[in-house]
C-alpha cells in the first residue's frame, strides 16, 4: 500500500492519499481545495489513478476540493449519508469500499457534527475532527453533540485495537499521529472522564467561530464547487 500524509499550512489540515500499490487505484480523503494542483500533480508523479475522494465531514474550516477533483479525475466523491447531498457514495456504519485490495471501513463517528464519520483502513483509522491527537473535535455548530462525540469516541473508536494508527484532520500544535492507546491515557478531553463531564468540559469551551465557517460550510453542502454567481459570505 502506499500512503502519504500532505498538509495545508492555512487550514492546518491533512489530506491523506492511498493507493493500492497493484492496481495503482487511489484515494484522497479530506482534500483542500487551495491544494488540487498539488494534489493532481502528485497523483501523476506516482501514476495513480483517483478512484475515491472522501471527506469525514462538512468542514466549516476549509473548502473541499472534492467537487473539484471529481470534475478533473472522473473520481466519485464519497461522505455520510447524513451529510451534503451533492456526494455520489453515501455510506453509513459498517459500510466496506473497495480499492484493489485495500479495504475501507466506514464508522459513523457524529458529534463534531452530526454527519461525521471515520475511516479505518488496515491498522490505519481516519478520524477527522472527532479524535484529534490528544484532544477532540468541538461540538458547537453544525448540529454538534457532546454526548454523542463521547459515545463515539468511547464506544466506536476506543473499542478499536490499542495499535490502531489515529490520523486526525487536523492538528495545531505538531503531531502528525497518534495511537488509539495513547488516545485512551492522554487524550486531555476524553481519556479517564465521564459522559457528563465531558459535556460540561465541551460546553464552556468558549472558542471563537471558524475564521471560514459562512464561506466554507456552503461551499462544502456542494462538494466544494462555487458558481461564478455565488459570491463569499463575510468571515465569521
């Protein structure tokens, strides 16, 4: 299998490309926008194909390039069901893709937002803004749920093997990963804390909204792709 972990300083978010070494098929999950060519050029350096773009949820961080790269590669754009309608793959829990011989467990991890969802891949997991590396997503817009961020990350990702790779969307303080048993001793919001006062600690985050959150989350509802006549909202 080949994978690379690629980062966007703005955003500090990570975009993840695997591919399966045999078949030379590819997936990119959580790409930005700003980073297509990049993206693009690196798909052609390595000779892959882009099968897949799946994201982990509705960002209100960044503009996905998933629309995008669907329009340039013929790549089918894959997210909850319970999330933009504009996806071509709409998974829930327990769904499996294909890619050669990789195969892609779908987890519905909400609570970040209600339509978040993880992706394990070997010992590999994906879990966008619901685990983050020492930390976890917040709960505060976009249907977000404290509890149900506690029950997923407790109940769906805990319960995954302590060797587990975590690869998060984002990271603001260095890591590039992380382990779900490192995740269950230091995680500083989740490890060693009970339900209700993992909500108490969520709700008196008191964190500033998203720089881009009136720009990207429409942008996102449709997979990225802006018509010439919508223009910006102001940043919040």
């Amino acid at each position: 299998m080949l994978f690379r972990q690629l980062f966007d300083s703005e955003s500090s978010t990570y975009t993840y490309l695997l591919a399966d070494g045999r078949t030379r098929q590819a997936l990119l999950i959580d790409p930005v926008h700003e980073q297509v060519e990049r993206d693009l050029n690196l798909l052609k350096e390595l000779d892959l194909t882009l099968e897949y773009v799946l994201d982990t949820h509705v960002h209100a961080d960044h503009v996905t390039a998933a629309g995008l790269l669907r329009q340039r590669t013929g790549a089918r754009v894959v997210a909850s069901h319970r999330g933009a309608p504009c996806v071509d793959v709409k998974v829930h829990h327990g769904d499996v893709l294909a890619l050669g011989a990789l195969r892609v467990e779908v987890l519905e991890t909400p609570g970040h937002t209600d339509d978040s969802v993880s992706y394990r891949i070997g010992r590999r997991v994906f879990t966008g803004d619901a685990l983050l590396v020492r930390s976890a997503g917040r709960t505060d817009f976009q249907n977000g749920d404290a509890g149900h961020l506690f029950d997923s990350i407790t109940g769906v990702l805990f319960k995954l093997p302590d060797d587990t790779e975590v690869y998060p969307a984002h990271d603001y303080n260095g890591h590039t990963q992380s382990s779900i048993a490192e995740e269950k001793r230091y995680n500083t919001r989740a490890a060693h804390r009970e339900r209700e006062a993992f909500v108490q600690l969520m709700g008196n985050l008191n964190l500033p909204p998203p720089k881009k959150l009136n720009e990207a989350v429409p942008a996102n509802l449709a997979c990225g792709v802006i018509s010439p006549t919508q223009t910006s909202s102001p940043q919040a």
